[in-house]
C-alpha cells in the first residue's frame, strides 16, 4: 500500500482530530499539564491565531501529525525543557541573524 501524505491548511472540520491526536501525543508526557489539546483551542481564537501558519499532516485522509508553527538564538520567558524546543531547519542560514524572546499570547496562560 502507498500511504499518500499531504501538508495542508488546518480547517475547521480537523479541529476534532487535531484536539484527539495533540491530546494522544502528550498523554504521557512527564513535562506536560495533559491540557495541550485546549491550549490549541484557545490560541485558535486568540488575536495572535494566523490560520496560515496552522497545518495538518494527512495520510491516506487521515490527521497523523499537527504543526504549530514555531532555538537558534530564541530565547523563552521561563524554562522550558529542550526537548520541547525544537525546530527544523529546511533553509541552511534561514535562522543566522535571528535573535530574540518567544512571546505568548495571552491564551497560552489561561
């Protein structure tokens, strides 16, 4: 069988998928309050949303995997533990003259 993989726009309709699979993936997580799958909620209707920077991975018509769009130089306003810090780099010198403080919006603290 050859699985079929897109990248794609998040639309409303994956919501519920979305909230399942983040809820899965940090269900045993040591470093995890358990509640991701609503901080997601609530940062889509937040101000700070961009919906263009919220994608879906689909295989075979599937959600498989979510990317929120977000350490070379970036720095956080508490401690975070590294493994939650991570990137890929798909441009080489995409991040060299980057600098600065990740900001929150509010509904990351609700």
């Amino acid at each position: 069988m050859n699985d079929h993989l897109i990248i794609r726009k998040e639309e409303q309709r994956d919501h519920k998928a979305v909230f399942d699979l983040v809820k899965a993936a940090f269900e045993t997580m040591e470093h995890s309050d358990h509640r991701e799958q609503y901080l997601v909620e609530r940062l889509r209707i937040s101000d700070a949303f961009i919906p263009e920077l919220s994608l879906v991975a689909e295989i075979n018509g599937q959600i498989a995997g979510y990317v929120p769009a977000k350490q070379y130089g970036i720095a956080f306003p508490f401690d975070v533990p590294e493994e939650n810090c991570m990137i890929k780099i798909l441009n080489p010198g995409a991040f060299k003259d980057v600098k600065g403080m990740v900001e929150y919006p509010q509904a990351f603290f609700e």
